[in-house]
C-alpha cells in the first residue's frame, strides 16, 4: 500500500515545513482528523522533523520545584492545592535546606533550568529570597512560576537572579479559575517588557476543551513569542472536581503537541509536554518537566514521592528516543546565565 496523504494536508505540511507557521484554520483542520489516520501521523512527522532540526538533538530537562504547600483559596478547579479539594489542610513552606538540596541535586544532574513554582498566595519576597539563594549555590537558570506580578515586580525577579518566568493563560480562565485572561496577559506583557524570558504551555487541556479553545492558546503562544510552548494535559487528582470529563490520553496530547509545533514556526527555543511521556518526543516536543515539591496535580506533598518523574527518570525517556539531555540548553544562550 502507497503513502498517501489528503493533498490540503499535504500542502499544509509542505509549507510548515519551512518552518513557515500555520494559520488558525489549518491548525483547526489538523485537530479535526482522526487520531488513528496516516494524515495525524504525518503531522506528528513533520512536526518531529522541525524540531529535531532546529533544536539540534537538545532534550531539554527543566526541574519543577513546588516550593510550598498550602490549602490556595483562590479555588482553581484543576488544582489539587486549593481549600475547596481538602486535600492539604495547612501550610507548610519546604525549608532553603530542602530546596538547596533539589536545586544541587539538578546541578549535578545536568539539569537546564530549575521552575520555582509557588501557590497563589506565597510571599513574592520570600520567592525572591529563595532565588537570591540559589543564584549564589548553583548555576542552574532560575525560572519563576508565580502571580500575575507588575513591571517593577519583574525587575525584582531580574535582579534576584531569575531569567525567565513561566506564566499561562489557562483554559476557561475566569470560569475554572478566579483570574481575568486580560491580567494574565498583561503579565506575559509585563515579562517580555522588562527582559525576563517568557515560558509557556497549553494547559490544563481536558476532553471538555473545544478545539478553537486550544488553537485560541496555541497562538497567543506565537504571537507573544514563547521562549518554548506546548501542551499540558488535565491531571485529575483524587475528588477533583473535573473527574466527571475525564482525561485525554497521551497519544491525544502527541497530536495537539504536534500541531502546536506547527503553529509556533520558527519561534521558540524548545517545545514542551507534560507529563513526562515517549508519544510526544516523536510529535515535535523536546521539552520535560521531572519534580519535586508541590504539584497542582498529587495529592503527595512532595510529588517526587507520588506522580513526579525523577530527572533521572526523564533522561532514560530522552535517550530511548533519540534526545540527547546531555547537549547544553538552547533556552537560555541570550539570558546572561548558564
């Protein structure tokens, strides 16, 4: 049996492999095939082929650290740290010693950043306290994960030793969150004014999300520059709220994160998927995120002892599919850190 392909998907492909971008309408197109077709395989290809070629090998290892576990009132409703999931009944900060440790433990991993991620309501001067620390006791690029913040705030993570921040619009902003998608976008704004690298994904993505929801974030993602992008599915944890839709599968994400590639062109420095898994190293992601700490989606204080893969873990996953985690980082070359 020939290959043969739709030829208005052919012809997209042929285009995006320049590395060109695709409009929104053949992003939803490409959405719209069936999983299991040979065109849905061919946009994993070509998304693969980008990747691979213009990050040059690289898998990218970016250490998630939860700094802090506390019962969020802000009530998101995919998020297991929140008082409305019981789950954590009090608050309880993860010591520098701790963190220190995680943070040398990655430097001896050759990890490429380390994703300080806080809950709603950390002390923003404890976050900069904590990153004045590791900028002293590793050389690890630092990466904010935190509130929408002001210019003068993103000044401070700069000279506190962060080079980047990641910062998401979430899907159903100010339904499934408290947040106004105008203010979260203000801060991605506020990130790329003051020099701070702006890292993003395409996340929490359930079965309930519409395809114009996903391709909507897909390209603010393009529009706004993403230093990388992607997708994260949905993690229902126990009692969660969002239980009643379900998850997609990863062979779902692998599609979505392949015509997310597509979308981003010749933009971003890595392209990401979480969680960790094999399908999207073969549809254009590079990217992983191993943890510890807290996460949104255990239900495990410190996730490196529940669903959190170990970078360890991930350098395993890259090397079977041919990444290599050992190259250095193509996120950070123009951040003044290494």
């Amino acid at each position: 049996m020939g290959w043969e392909i739709l030829p208005r998907v052919q012809g997209i492909l042929d285009r995006a492999g320049d590395f060109a971008g695709i409009t929104r309408e053949e992003a939803l197109f490409l959405l719209s095939l069936d999983l299991h077709a040979r065109e849905t395989y061919a946009v994993m290809e070509t998304a693969n082929r980008l990747s691979r070629e213009q990050f040059n090998g690289k898998g990218e290892n970016h250490l998630h650290i939860g700094v802090n576990v506390a019962p969020c009132p802000f009530n998101c409703s995919f998020c297991s740290l929140t008082e409305r999931a019981g789950i954590f009944k009090e608050a309880v900060d993860f010591s520098e010693e701790t963190i220190l440790g995680w943070a040398k433990m990655a430097e001896s991993q050759t990890a490429d950043a380390l994703n300080l991620m806080t809950t709603g309501t950390f002390s923003f001067e404890r976050l900069l306290e904590i990153g004045r620390l590791l900028k002293k006791e590793v050389s690890v690029p630092l990466v904010a994960n935190t509130r929408d913040i002001t210019h003068r705030e993103g000044e401070r993570l700069l000279e506190a030793g962060f080079v980047g921040a990641y910062h998401a619009v979430r899907l159903r902003e100010g339904s499934d969150t408290p947040f106004k998608r105008e203010k979260r976008v203000q801060t991605i704004q506020v990130l790329n004014d003051v020099g701070l690298l702006w890292m993003n994904c395409v996340e929490p993505v359930g079965p309930e999300h519409s395809s114009n929801e996903i391709v909507d974030l897909m390209f603010l993602a393009r529009k706004h520059q993403a230093v990388y992008s992607g997708v994260m599915r949905r993690i229902n944890f126990p009692g969660s709220p969002m239980e009643r839709f379900g998850m997609i599968t990863e062979r779902e994400m692998a599609r979505m994160v392949a015509v997310s590639r597509l979308v981003m062109g010749d933009v971003p420095r890595a392209h990401c998927t979480h969680e960790p898994h094999s399908a999207s190293l073969m549809a254009g992601a590079n990217l992983f995120f191993p943890e510890v700490g807290a996460s949104p989606r255990d239900a495990t204080a410190d996730t490196g002892e529940g669903r959190g893969k170990s970078l360890a873990a991930c350098r395993e996953i890259f090397k079977e599919m041919e990444w290599d985690p050992d190259l250095p980082s193509n996120c950070f070359a123009d951040a003044g850190s290494s």
